[in-house]
C-alpha cells in the first residue's frame, strides 16, 4: 500500500504576498496513525571534537556547534517534520518517489534527521540547503520513515530565511533546487522543479540522458524526468494542486489564509466535500484523515512568519488542525510540558494525546460531531490569538529575560486553554454518545476506530 501511505503539504509565501510583509511557511505533516508529534526544543550546544552524533538507526560526526532547534519531532525518531532554528531559518521537508530510488541498496540518512540537521547546522536558508546536500551525498537517504511498518523515500524540501526562500528536492543523492524571488510556492508529494534550476548535482541531466529518460532531441526537464510512474502521484498532484489553487486565491496572505488552506476539505466544493465527513477518508484532502489504519493521517499543522523584535514565531496545531487549536510557540523559550511530551502510546499528560482522543471520538460520525466543536474552536482560537498577539507586541521591545517570561507565559496559558477545550469537548461527545445507547465503538468506522484504539492504547469511549 505504499501509494496510500504518502502525504503532506508545504506553503511558502514570500513578503509580497503577505501581510505581515515577512515570508510565511505552513506545512501539514502526515504520518502513520497513532505517531505522536509533539513540539520539542533542544538548545544551542558546544561540542568536542571528534564526537559522534546518534541519529536515527547510525551515528555520524557531530558538528563543532549546533544551533538550537524548535521542531514537531515524531516521537520515536531524531528529526523533525517541520522546524524553525534560533537564526531564523524554518524547514518543512515531503516524501518524494524517483526512478531512481531503487538503485540504492543502503539506508542512509532519513529525510526528517536531514531536516533537522539542516537547522541545527545551518545559520542561513542556504547553509541549511549545502548542510542537507553534503549529507546526502555521502550517506544517501530511504531509510525506513515508520515505526510501524516499512515505508521508504527521499525528501523535498523548503527552506526559509527572513531574506530567502529555497526549494530543494532530492533524487537518490542528486539534488534540483532554486529559489523563490516572489509570490506563493508549494510543494507535495511530486516533484516541483522543472526548467529553472539554479543549484544541481553535476550530472544531474546527464543522469538523466543516460537512463533514456528524455527523448533525444528533448530540453531538460527534472520533475518530467525523474518523477516515478506509480500510484501515490493519483493522490499527491490533486493535494499539491489544491494547495496552489487555494493560496493563488487571495492577494495577500495572514494566519487566518493559511489557517484555511490546512484545515481544507473542499468546503468551498458542494461536490467534492467528503461524503459522510472528512473523517471517513474517502477524499485524500489538505488536512488528511485515514481511510484505513496502515494509512497516513495528519499528525501536527504549522504555520511560521517573522516578527521585528521577535525573529520567527510559530503556530502548533496537534492531530488533525479542522479538529484542533493553533497555539503560539516560540524558539528559546521554555515549552509547557504537555506540549513537549507524547510518546507512542496515549497518555493524559500528552496534549497532542488529548486532541488526537478528541478527533477520533469526533470520527466516529463527523457530520454529526465536527460543527459544534469546530465552532467552539473558532471562538477560542480567537481569544488565543488575541492573547499571543499582545503578548508578542509587549515582548518585542522586551529585554531578553522578560521577553521569554512573558512568551512562557502565553504558551502556558494557551496550553492550559487547549488542554481544557480538548477534556471538555471529549467528555460532552461521549456523553451524547452514551444517551442513545453507545457502550462500544460502533458505525461505519468502528472497524477502524478499533484497531486505531489497539494500536494507540486509546479508550475512545
């Protein structure tokens, strides 16, 4: 089932078509069911020479320095979906399928850990990107991206900066990228670049011409020509192009734009929403719900801008964001530990934990359930957002100890708001779950509810 396990969005949006006059980047990161996600941050360290850095099934050299690093990290691995570092430099990475990707007979480095290297190592948008190519190069990547089963691929990536926006996608140890100058980019689970090239392996085309994967008399054409034939592509250019036909939609983009494009599921279509609710999985929408258990669902959402006085900022949401709560997050600063804690099995000290129980409660009949909760949701985000906001604008002209004393403090009381919301909103569903009779886990999702609730430890009712 490897063509149904991929998945993922990533939005960069340069300064002129933002609001906040910075670049902005989102991404939904899909993932196996029941991977927790939580946000975790890991200072800037020192370290000696000749140290080995453990990362996810090997060990390679550590770096002289590393930068410190703010990234919603599965919680069984050492990268990150999605990060930002304390320079500024944000990466959100997609799994990608070449012709080539059956030539390598070793697992290297997985597309995650090379995200995450890239921003403990990478002080600019371009560092990151000759970090993450000369990682590549001497160790590959396709090692295997589940805890649950085996599923393997290279990465694309995008990498920002307050002054750059790059694309970089991966083939086996070749590489494409270049930059975006202005205007909305994204990328999925199909490759992107195509004619405009500006950094590549060396014998990228050449590659290429050997393997008669352009006709001889045919202009170079990366995405064309090493894109792989096989199913995932059904899925991933409808994703990728609803993406880029949502955000081509507004002229200038905010929180609330990219909010919408990560928590679609066609509302805009009466005939392409989802029968029966998003839930169900029919549809591989923005924000990805499971049709089966071996399938991906969203695990996390994150939108990122620039702030003067601040550098970059983040909004988290946990689980899938139509169900959730963005809540503000900030490089250096202390998280509260029920955002930085989930582990691979459900616990009431998890908050991730907490939304995910309250989305899949909310799936066992998502017409139903999705509305009121969703409206609750909206007024709350409101009033968190509102809090941040005045937050953010009082640290901006803070010195550094009571700038980070008075961001703990929003992110504490957002934390404690979404923790509150998720308990509530749960509880007042099992409730009117039990009041027409439900005892166990029934309807047309039960099967996978289930093995959902087996799988993740998970009492959904």
């Amino acid at each position: 089932m490897m063509h149904e396990l991929l998945s993922c969005d990533t939005l960069a949006v340069a300064a002129d078509r933002s609001v906040c006059h910075s670049h902005m980047m989102a991404k939904n990161s899909d993932r196996p069911i029941g991977e927790a996600q939580p946000l975790q941050w890991f200072p800037p360290a020192d370290h000696a020479a000749g140290e080995m850095l453990a990362i996810t099934g090997m060990e390679i050299p550590q770096a002289s320095h590393t930068y410190g690093v703010l990234g919603s990290k599965p919680y069984w691995m050492y990268g990150f979906e999605m990060g930002v570092n304390d320079q500024g430099v944000v990466i959100g990475n997609e799994a990608e399928n070449s012709r080539d990707k059956d030539c390598e007979k070793t697992e290297g480095i997985l597309g995650m850990d090379l995200l995450r290297l890239g921003l403990e190592r990478g002080a600019t948008a371009r560092e990151a990107l000759d970090v993450i190519v000369a990682l590549l190069e001497e160790y590959g990547q396709l090692r295997n991206a589940s805890a649950l089963y085996q599923s393997h691929y290279e990465n694309s990536f995008i990498i920002m900066d307050p002054r750059e926006i790059w694309i970089l996608e991966t083939a086996g140890r070749r590489y494409a990228a270049s930059r975006v100058k202005s205007g909305v980019c994204n990328i999925g689970n199909c490759y992107t670049l195509e004619k405009d090239i500006e950094l590549a392996s060396p014998d990228l085309e050449a590659h290429a011409r050997e393997e008669r994967w352009l006709l001889p008399d045919e202009g170079f054409n990366f995405s064309k020509a090493y894109m792989k034939d096989f199913a995932a592509q059904t899925l991933a250019i409808p994703r990728w192009r609803r993406v880029r036909q949502l955000s081509q939609e507004k002229k200038l983009h905010d929180l609330d734009s990219l909010k919408r494009i990560f928590r679609d599921h066609y509302e805009d279509d009466p005939v392409l929403q989802p029968r029966y609710g998003a839930s169900t999985g029919y549809l591989p929408t923005v924000c990805r719900h499971a049709l089966q258990w071996d399938m991906s669902q969203t695990a996390s959402s994150m939108i990122t801008w620039y702030q003067e006085g601040l550098g970059v900022v983040m909004r988290e949401a946990y689980s899938q964001p139509c169900c959730s709560l963005y809540l503000p997050a900030y490089p250096g600063v202390p998280l509260p530990a029920k955002m930085s804690f989930a582990e691979g099995s459900f616990s009431e000290d998890s908050l991730w934990w907490q939304m995910d129980r309250l989305a899949k409660i909310i799936g066992i009949d998502y017409e139903r359930f999705a509305p009121a909760v969703q409206e609750k949701a909206k007024k709350i985000e409101a009033e968190i957002e509102a809090m941040a906001s005045a937050a953010e604008k009082q640290a901006a002209g803070a010195e550094n100890a009571e700038k980070k004393q008075i961001l703990s403090k929003v992110m504490e009381n957002s934390s404690a708001i979404a923790e509150r919301f998720a308990c509530e909103e749960y509880g007042r569903i099992k409730q009117e779950l039990q009041a027409i009779g439900v005892r166990e886990l029934c309807g047309p999702r039960a099967e996978f509810l289930k093995k959902y609730a087996e799988v993740t430890k998970m009492d959904i009712l």
